[in-house]
C-alpha cells in the first residue's frame, strides 16, 4: 500500500515530533502541510501550533510555524 502525503507527515511527526512547512518540502515535497495537520487533527491528533521567528539568509526576520504532535489519535 503506498503512504498519502497525511501519512508521511505523520510519521515524521511520530519519530521527530516536530514538523516545519520547510522540512516537509525538503523530505517529502510537500507544499501543503498544513493542510494535512488540519487532517490529522481532525481525525483525533492533538497538534500545537508554535509561531517561532528567524533570520533568513538575507538578514531579514521571518517567522513560521512549528507543527508538535502531543498526542496521536
């Protein structure tokens, strides 16, 4: 059986317990993460939503998010 992207996002999330929209383009291709964390949580996933904020390579600030399963399904 082939994995959905929602599985893969799970997976990631059940052995690293963290996500950002950048290592899910990165590992998986996926562009649409939040999306699939909209899924998961609709079907019984607890997963917090933390706004965290950076230094891109140009030197400007940028903020993104950090998807945390807490609790799986």
């Amino acid at each position: 059986m082939t994995k959905t992207a929602k599985d893969r996002v799970l997976d990631h999330l059940e052995e690293h317990g963290t996500i950002t929209s950048w290592e899910a383009i990165q590992n998986y291709g996926i562009t649409r993460l939040s999306e699939y964390i909209r899924q998961l949580r609709s079907d019984g996933c607890v997963i917090t939503s933390n706004w965290t904020e950076n230094i891109n390579r140009y030197g400007d600030k940028v903020r993104y998010v950090i998807y945390e399963l807490k609790e799986r399904k």
